[in-house]
C-alpha cells in the first residue's frame, strides 16, 4: 500500500489527487504518526521527518527495511506517484516513451508494462513533453515510429540526452470503435513503445516532390495572399529549421 504522509499542502493535493484518479489503494497520515500495516511506499517531502522511518518503529514488527520512500516537492507529485507504483509493481522503475509522430504527436509514457500518461500535443510541443517526462525516469528509452517521416526525423534530431530506437510502426494503429474518435495515435504510441527497434543518434530524411507539395499547399492555406511558399522554404520546413508559419513570414518578407 502506498501511504502518503506529508505537511506539504500541495504535494498531500496532488499526490491524493493523482492516486485517486487512477484507482490506487492508499492512506494518508501526520508524518508524526506510525506506519500502518501493509505500508510498502511512503511518499513524502523532503523536509517532512517521517517519525517511524527515522526510528525504525513501521508497520507490523517495527521492520520498515522494505519501505520504499519517495520524496518529492508539491510541483513534482506526478513523478513521485509514478515511482511509487513503479516500486509497488517491481519494474525497476524502466521508462518507455512511445511516440507516434505526426503534424500531432501521439505520446504513451510506460513504466514496465503499465501506462502512466499519456499526451496528444502539437508538433511543437513533442519534444518538450518527452524530455519532461524522462527527465526524472530510470533508465529512459524514447520509441518513435517509422512513419510520418519529416514529422519523425524533427523529433528524433530534436531529442537531447535520451536514446532513442526507431520502430516499425506498420500495425500499431488500432481498431477504433464507436466513441474513440482522436484517440488512435495515442493508442498508437502504447504500441510503439512495446516494440523493440533500431538505436538512432539522427536521422536524415530527403523530402519527396509529393511531401514538399504538401508543404506548399499547407502554407497556401495557412498565408494571407494564397500563395504557397517556394522550394528551399518548403525544404527548411521538412527539415525542421522553420515552421510553416515562418516560413510564410519569410516568403511574404522576400516578397
């Protein structure tokens, strides 16, 4: 059982708040009080003094020496949660991230085999988010598929400090039945990260004709003079040095 003892107002909301929503069994008390039985994790902050860790006086025998204990301050009692459950399941705390790229990401963040979050965000903000989440994870692995090329390559190329496997993506969209309307890419994104695939440090993409016509078709409708954006910008775009929307900044300041 995870048991969150605390005087820090905003970890005991957040914590609780988190634990609530995804159907943990778990307690809180004063830090002064004992461990209850079945105590297998104590979340807490790190200026809280849990009493009966310090003098050994835990749950059932007084034996604490198989308490996992997670401090964490209130803006980070997301993370904290995860590596309670982590340390419940025995994983070893190992974070996937599993990324299926697109104009809008799909984002699955796994440790062991259970998914702790999940993400759908704009391209922009892809790389941001992954590095977020593996920034306090054991061991990070980000898992991108193979698809949506320019897309993928942007992220890949953009990922500082967490190693990254390219995997092939054929297969990994679901089924989606009545009522899961957006929810393919995340669900996409679970699967990728299950599979194994090949270690990347960069990868180079070459644009075709058709996805440089995509481009300049995007910033067409995008400007405000229906005009699409010539070759090299439309190749800086594929690249990832600019956005479509400076792209048409710099096409319209040429002009």
């Amino acid at each position: 059982m995870i048991v969150v003892a605390t005087e820090d107002f905003e970890l005991y909301h957040d914590a609780v708040a988190e634990l609530r929503d995804r159907g943990v069994t778990f307690t809180t008390i004063q830090p002064d009080e004992p461990l209850p039985d079945g105590t297998r994790v104590v979340v807490t902050s790190p200026a809280d003094h849990v009493a009966a860790l310090a003098a050994d006086d835990g749950p059932g025998d007084g034996d604490t020496a198989d308490v996992t204990v997670v401090r964490a301050t209130g803006e980070e009692a997301r993370r904290a949660v995860e590596e309670a459950l982590a340390s419940l399941r025995g994983s070893g705390g190992r974070t996937v991230i599993g990324v299926d790229p697109g104009e809008r990401p799909g984002i699955a963040v796994l440790s062991g085999e259970t998914v702790v979050a999940v993400f759908h965000v704009p391209l922009s903000d892809a790389v941001a988010t992954i590095e977020r989440e593996a920034a306090d994870a054991v061991d990070p692995l980000v898992r991108i598929g193979d698809g949506a090329r320019l897309q993928g390559a942007t992220i890949v190329n953009e990922i500082e400090d967490v190693p990254v496997e390219v995997v092939d993506e054929t297969g990994t969209t679901p089924y989606l039945g009545t009522g899961t309307r957006g929810m393919g890419d995340v669900l996409a994104a679970v699967n990728i990260a299950r599979l194994e695939g090949e270690r990347v440090d960069a990868r180079d993409v070459d644009p075709t004709d058709g996805e440089l016509q995509v481009i300049k078709n995007r910033s067409r409708r995008e400007g405000d003079a229906n005009r699409a954006i010539d070759e090299s910008l439309a190749r800086r775009v594929a690249s990832g040095e600019l956005t479509i929307e400076e792209a048409v900044e710099e096409h319209r300041d040429e002009e």
